[in-house]
C-alpha cells in the first residue's frame, strides 16, 4: 500500500513539473526563462527570490 502511495505521489510531482515546464516554454521568451530559473537554482537562489531574479 504504501508503495503504490509514493508511485503515485511521484507520478503527480512529474505530470505537474511536465505542466509547469511546457507553460514556462510556450510564452513568451520561454527559453529564456527556463534557462534564467535553471542557472538561479543551480547557483543557489532561494525558490522565493527567483521571481524577482528572473523576472516572471
């Protein structure tokens, strides 16, 4: 039970990263963006900053 609990919380973290992406690639200057949140992530800026960083 607790198994197919975890299965599926990961397959709902996935479709909502899949979501998430796909909005942020189809607008406007998508690739930018995606690439701006990617570089702030890997270089260590706080979820709540990344916002104001990249300017979404």
């Amino acid at each position: 039970m607790n198994k197919d609990l975890l299965k599926g919380a990961v397959i709902i973290a996935v479709v909502l990263v899949i979501l998430v992406a796909g909005a942020f690639l189809f607008s406007d200057n998508g690739w930018r963006k995606v690439s701006c949140v990617g570089r702030a992530v890997a270089s260590g800026v706080s979820f709540g900053n990344i916002h104001s960083v990249c300017g979404l």
